[in-house]
C-alpha cells in the first residue's frame, strides 16, 4: 500500500495522523479501519467511563440546588461546570485515540440524534447522552440505539416528552394538558424516515401518542430541579420511567399498522420504525454525505442501505460496508473540514497545551462548541455551511495562534509526516519558501478531508 492510501484512511475516516502514524497505517489501511469497528482504545473507554452518568449528574444538580432562593443559580453553574468538563474530556479523548474511527463513528451518530445545550436544561447531561447512548451502542444494531436515545433523559428533555400527556390520560384531564408532537416530529424527520419517508401529519399524531407518558422514573421523593427544568414532575429522577397515567389510552395506527397501548406499543413502533426501508436509505445517505461526498453518488447510497437491510440494521456491518465502498475511496479531500475536525486534526499532528480545554474553547470561537448545534438537524455536513468569509477568517486566526503557541519546527518535514506524497505541488513550494507552521496548517491539505 501507498502512503496516500495510508493518508486517506487517516484523513477520510479518521481524524487525522499525527506524526508517525502513516508507515503502520499503510500496511493495510483498510485493515486498520475494520480492526476498530470491533475494539476501543482502552485509554479513552477508561477516562470517559469516570465522568459522572445521568443519574448521578441529576442527583448532584438536585443536592446543590437545595430549596434556597438560589437554586437556579447553582442549577446553572453545577451544570456548566458538568458540561466544560464533559466537553474537555470527550475532546481530550478524541484527540489521543488510537481507534479514530470509531471516535469519528460516534460523532457521527452523535449528530445523527442530536441533543443540545441550545435548550439549557440538556446541558449537564449532553456529555452523558454521548457515552451512554452512542458509544454503548456503537457495536449493536440501530434499533437499541434508537431505544436508547428515545428513552434517555437529554432526548427527552430536549424534544419536550417531558411535558407531553395524553388529553384523554388521567393526569392530561386533570392538569388540562395535551400533546407535544416534537420528539414524533424529529424521531420521524430526522431519526428514522426522512423527510421524504412517507409519512404525514396523522402518524406525526400517532407517535406523539404512543410516547406519552414515556419520561423520567421516580426517585423516593428526592426532588430534582433538573427534572422540574425539563418540565417533568418534581419527584422524577434522572433514570427512564413509563408512567401510565401520562399515558393517551387506546390503540394507536402508525405508518398502517395499529399498536396497543402502553410502554410497549411506542417500543414496537420504534423497532418498526428503525426496521422500515426509507430508514435503511436516510440513513444510507448521511453517513455517504459524511464521509464520501457533500452530494454523494446515488450507487454509494443504494450499497450502504442494502447494508443496513440485509443486516437489520447491525451497525459494524454497515461500517464496514462503508469502508469498502469504493467511492468512499475515490475522491480524496472533497470535504470540508469542519471546526470539530480541524480542532481534533490540529491537535494531533502538533498537539495543544492543556488540549481538552483548549480544543474545547477552539470549538467555542470557531462556531461548534461541543453538543451545541443549533436545531435538531444536528450540524451541517456540507462545506457551504463553514466555508463564509467570518469563518474562514476565524480558522485562519485561531490556527496562527496555534502556530505561534507551538513555537518554530519544520513544517516541511510535519507536512512529509502528516500528508506524505499526497502534498500538492503548490503547497510544497511554499513551504519551501517558507518553512511556516502556519502555511502547513492554513494548506488545502489541512483543511479538508
């Protein structure tokens, strides 16, 4: 194997080299990705396995806030120091893994089923959404992640569940209070479906109804502020809990098919839900958009659905049918590098003083901060997105004072060590000019992927 390809699977599927990854990873580039499909570094599984879970991180919110007048200042501040410190360790992680593709793979589902700290009650658990959610499910099949992510306590505070009853329950009748469709919406538009998936007002309908009462458990009595935040009862934990008087009775028709009422109809839809073929193809089509192309062929996306069909949905196989996708090969450096990637590539070739925190507060000025996309779209994947002139300008700040933070080395043998013979003609002269870190940094190399 060549170095490029070397380079290409580095770049492309991983988060970039540092120095003195390529000669290991050209021996068999795509042998290195299928290796990690099945293994994590134990280095990151151990330092992100010590951050606090939902639970733990809901209780200690609840401690801190008391009943004092105060509890919403201290809710606030124990939950944004959760939130730093979450962020720095994820990135931290990222940046030293040995299993990039994975940590790209978890980025990427991440996105897929976004929760973010633009609504403040998500943001102590965001972090925790992460590696309870994605990364305990990344081996598995995509109906336990979509479970997962549909019980959690971010998604359901996020998307309003929370604050969703049935008319007709007896809790709805007595608090006069009714449906709220969003997490229905999104889990159809943006989880399973597609926006093109086939489905209508009615069924949007029907979900919400059959995910009533779908919420946070009860904690003998030990009120949760976060929990009142998110608009639950104030005796709710920061666990999953079905609460039936919450609950729209009556069979409800989803999509043509009818399901029984209770905890158990709204986890039969969602398995027929993440089972359904226009699933097998939105799916199919953003992780091609991803890691292929912002406009991906139409033989990419038939070959990852027909992955996902055939498996049920198995997610390794799917990855692994992304490696072996021949366009996913084909056009080296069509994508854009996005904040999260440039910040998680810089870091690795040249390293960062204090690299979660900094990687983070990068994040931050850049436009991406961590869990922090601004709808439930999760963040664009394509290059118009971060390619406007405040942004471009912004990288090209940032990544000057990284160089000038780093200090002086040859760029032109980190330029070798990072992008081997894949470094264009123009970028190797001006490097030779000019043996500038920056100018390395600043090179259509670095900025895409």
């Amino acid at each position: 194997m060549t170095l490029s390809t070397a380079v290409h699977a580095a770049v492309r599927f991983g988060l970039g080299s540092a120095p003195g990854d390529l000669p290991a990873i050209a021996t068999d580039p795509r042998g290195w990705l299928h290796e990690q499909l099945s293994a994590d570094d134990p280095d990151t599984a151990g330092r992100l396995a010590a951050r606090p879970d939902t639970a733990d991180t809901v209780r200690r919110i609840a401690a801190a806030a008391g009943d004092d007048p105060e509890a919403k200042r201290l809710l606030r501040e124990h939950s944004k120091e959760v939130y730093l410190a979450d962020g720095a360790a994820h990135l931290s992680a990222a940046a030293s893994s040995t299993t990039p593709f994975r940590e790209r793979l978890v980025s990427f589902w991440g996105n897929h089923l976004t929760v973010s700290i633009a609504r403040k009650e998500v943001l102590g658990v965001a972090g925790a959404f992460e590696r309870e959610v994605v990364r305990a499910h990344l081996d598995g099949f995509f109906e336990d992640l979509l479970l997962a992510s549909t019980r959690h306590p971010a998604m359901l505070g996020y998307l309003d569940n929370l604050k969703s009853m049935g008319p007709s329950s007896r809790a709805g009748q007595r608090r006069d209070k009714g449906l709220n469709e969003n997490l229905a919406r999104e889990l159809l538009e943006l989880h399973t479906l597609g926006v093109d998936g086939g489905y209508d007002q009615a069924d949007v309908l029907a979900l919400a109804k059959l995910l009533t009462g779908w919420s946070l458990g009860l904690d003998d009595g030990i009120t949760s502020r976060m929990a009142m935040a998110m608009g639950a009862d104030p005796s709710f934990s920061g666990d999953f809990g079905f609460h039936a008087s919450r609950h729209e009775p009556g069979p409800k028709t989803l999509l043509g098919k009818r399901y029984p009422e209770g905890e158990a109809g709204g986890v039969l839809a969602l398995r027929a839900l993440a089972h359904h073929p226009a699933t097998a193809r939105h799916v199919a089509r953003r992780l091609a958009t991803h890691f292929v192309a912002d406009d991906p062929p139409a033989q990419a996306i038939d070959t990852l659905a027909t992955a996902f069909l055939d498996s049920g949905g198995h997610l390794p196989t799917v990855h692994a049918a992304l490696v072996d996708l021949p366009a996913a090969w084909d056009a080296p450096r069509s994508k854009v590098r996005t904040p999260f990637d440039l910040v998680i590539a810089t870091a690795r070739a040249v390293g960062l003083p204090d690299e979660g925190g900094a990687m983070r507060d990068a994040l931050h000025a850049l436009g991406q901060a961590p869990w922090g996309a601004p709808s439930p779209k999760g963040w664009s994947d394509h290059a118009e997105a971060w390619t406007g002139p405040a942004q471009v300008l912004a990288r090209m700040e940032w990544l000057e004072r990284v160089a000038d933070t780093v200090g002086p080395r040859g760029a032109r043998d980190l330029a070798h060590d990072l992008y081997g013979d894949t470094l264009s003609d123009e970028t190797a002269a001006a490097l030779n000019d000019n043996d500038d870190l920056w100018l390395l940094l600043a090179s259509p190399e670095h900025q895409r992927r």
